[in-house]
C-alpha cells in the first residue's frame, strides 16, 4: 500500500505530462504493480526503492525481448 500511495503522489505531475509522456507513465506505474508482491518483500522504508527496482526490471525485460526479436530477424 505504500507504494501505491506513492504513487498517488505524483497525479500532479502525472496530469502536466504530455499524452505521450502521460502513456509511458502509466506503463511504468503498471509495471510497479505487477510486481507489487515483490516490492513489498524489501525491508526498506523508503517506497521509491521498490518503485525503481521493479521499472528496472521492466525495462529489462522489455529489452531482452526485442534482443531475442532482433536476433529472430537475423
């Protein structure tokens, strides 16, 4: 719950974004839900080290596929 309260806090900015900003955002914030569970295993008081970690890994992951893709093409 803390990290989704933390997230909360960012609607402002979320709202000064531009469509396309607000959509990458969105994925982003999806991305730290989906591993919600993992996130809240972290001893940590502090939200944004477990918001970070799972964007991290997302992007990761997002770019190992399009690695396994291109590697299809060749």
């Amino acid at each position: 719950m803390r990290i989704e309260e933390r997230m909360v806090q960012w609607n402002a900015f979320r709202r000064a974004l531009r469509t396309e900003d607000r959509l990458a955002l969105d994925e982003a914030a999806n991305a730290v839900r989906q591993r919600a569970s993992a996130g809240g295993m972290m001893p940590t008081p502090d939200p944004l080290e477990p918001i970070l970690l799972s964007v991290l890994v997302d992007a990761f992951v997002r770019i190992r596929r399009l690695e396994a893709r291109l590697e299809e093409m060749e």
